[in-house]
C-alpha cells in the first residue's frame, strides 16, 4: 500500500504484509509457494470488498483526510497539459492554500482552481493545510471573471477542512470574499464544473462551489460544519465526531440521494491513495464528459438552470404530498 494504513485497515494491512514476505520467502529459497499465495492473495480480497464496501462515514471522511490522498496539483499534473499557474488577488497576496491558473485537458483549454494541501509538515504551514484566505478566494474570482471574458468553461477542484478563521483572514474579510464568489460565481456567463475531490469543509468549500454541476470522489464528503466541530457543539465532546459524521449525511452516497451533488465519481478499492492514476483517470473522463455535456447549453440556459439547481437544494415532499 501506498502511504500509511488506518485503524481500520489494519487487518488489510497485516495480510499485505504476510503476502509480500511469503513472496520474498519463496524467491529466496526458490520454492514453489504460488497455491499458498494465491489463496492468501483471495483472502485479501475478500476482505478489502468486506471493509471497504460497508465503510461507516467516519471511516470515509478518515479516508478522505489521508495524506497520501491526490491533491489538486497531482490531478493537474495527471490529466492536463500547459499548466500556468496565476498568482495573486491584485488587493493584498498570494494564497498557496488555494491555486489556479490556465491549462488544457485533451486540448480543451480551461481555468482550474482548486484548494491544495502539503506533502508534508513543512509544506502544509505553507499551504496552510488547505485553509485559504480572504485573498485566496478574491485570487479564484479573478480568475473566474478571466474565464467569462475569454470563453473559458472553469474547473474547480474542493478539497479543504473550510476557510481560515485566524483574525487577520476576518479582518481581510474573510465572510465578505467568500459571498461576494457566491454571488459572481452564480451569475458567471461561462461553464462551471465543480468536483469534491477529499474535503469539502463549511463556506471554505461552498467559496468555489457554485457549478451548473458538481460531482464527488467516492470517499470524499461535503458539509457545513466539520464532525468535530459538529460534535463539540452538540454534545461538547469532539469523541462524539463518528455519531456526527453520521448524522450530517455527508457523504457521497448521501450527497446523492439528496441531490445536493449530480454524480459520484469511483474511486479505487481502499480510496484514491492506493491508485491515483487510475482515480486521475475516472476524473478526467468525468470532467470530459461534462463539460462536453455543458458546452452544448446556450449561456441563458446555463444561467437558468444554475439558479434552479441551487433553488431546489433542500426542497423535500413528504409522503402523500401533492405533487
């Protein structure tokens, strides 16, 4: 495995462990060892699709924290070409926890911007873990405005715990760059397409969020608060995190049994760490295929189905209810 195992993972992990010295056993003594590893080999599978296909939504949204999990610049790197990367908000600074610039996929060329977390310790106080700053979101409206003017359809990639709260980003006005994004954004006569690729944490993420569609890696999660922060608020225990995680119906599965997302893009068996390539791979065809899709819509009707699709998030009928 790619990267450090989880609690839960550990019997997994432990197998993979006892496969790989039987191999090494086997070559070094020159045994013939293969009916014993095969057998191992289909025991490991059976217990992955056990574990990972009846993952609780603390168990995802661990999975989607991991720190070997893609981040927007290993996708760009993956799936695009001609990448330039734009700095700056023009106002105040540069914001490393959120990055954007021009690139092409398949020769489409495009703006992306998406929130980017470190490798490492040092990497991540630089990054500021994926939390952006009031600059940060004021940098992605000028890039978003630089897509309507030249026609550009815009790629967003969400993959932050939510919005630096440290006074200097209030006082920047942090509240004011993430409305004033929701407001440009919703009106944006281009194409917007919106991807959750780990996090998508509180007004952090809704702050690159409004897309005429927006999918979601399978073991990502999207919500308005954090579970721990949920937890420490009802029940003053942030222990209580998994009875939130649960609670807030955040994942995947959920985002689209509520329509709040249009479509769960898969990932590997054990989450995108195991197999970046091939979860770059999912996403590229996804975000072909949509764009495609949008590109074929006038910019009036983009408009208008952008504000009925936001207007209809959160409207339920009970059972019996007229329709």
């Amino acid at each position: 495995m790619n990267g450090s195992g989880l609690n839960f993972e550990r019997p997994i992990l432990e197998l993979e462990r006892k496969i790989k010295e039987l191999k090494s056993f086997a070559s070094a003594e020159k045994l013939d060892l293969n009916k014993d590893i095969k057998r191992l080999e289909n025991r490991l599978e059976k217990l992955k699709k056990d574990v990972y296909e009846n993952l609780t939504a603390w168990q995802r949204i661990q999975i989607a924290r991991h720190p070997r999990r893609p981040y927007t610049l290993d996708y760009i790197e993956m799936i695009m070409t001609d990448f330039v990367e734009l700095h700056g908000d023009r106002l105040f600074a540069d914001d490393k926890a959120l990055i954007g610039g021009l690139a092409k996929i398949d020769g489409q060329p495009l703006v992306i911007v998406g929130h980017q977390k470190g490798k490492d310790t040092k990497e991540n106080l630089v990054r500021n873990f994926g939390c952006a700053h009031p600059e940060g979101y004021r940098k992605a409206l000028r890039l978003f405005k630089m897509a309507e003017k030249f026609h550009f359809p815009i790629l967003s990639l969400i993959d932050t715990p939510g919005a630096y709260p440290g006074i200097g980003a209030e006082e920047r006005g942090q509240a004011e760059a993430i409305a004033e994004n929701l407001s440009a954004m919703s009106q944006l006569r281009t194409q917007i397409l919106v991807v959750i690729i780990g996090e998508g944490g509180s007004g952090g993420a809704l702050g690159i969020g409004v897309g005429d569609r927006i999918c979601i890696l399978e073991n990502a999660y999207y919500s308005v608060i954090s579970p721990e922060g949920c937890a420490a608020i009802l029940w003053k225990e942030r222990q209580k995190a998994p009875d939130a995680a649960q609670a807030l119906k955040l994942t995947a599965k959920d985002l689209l049994k509520l329509e709040v997302v249009d479509e769960i893009i898969p990932e590997p068996l054990g989450g995108a760490h195991r197999n970046p390539r091939e979860t770059a791979n999912s996403l590229k065809k996804a975000v072909l295929r949509h764009l495609k899709e949008l590109t074929e819509l006038s910019l009036d009707e983009l408009s208008k189905l952008r504000y009925q699709k936001f207007r209809d998030v959160g409207m339920f009928k009970e059972k019996g209810e007229d329709k």
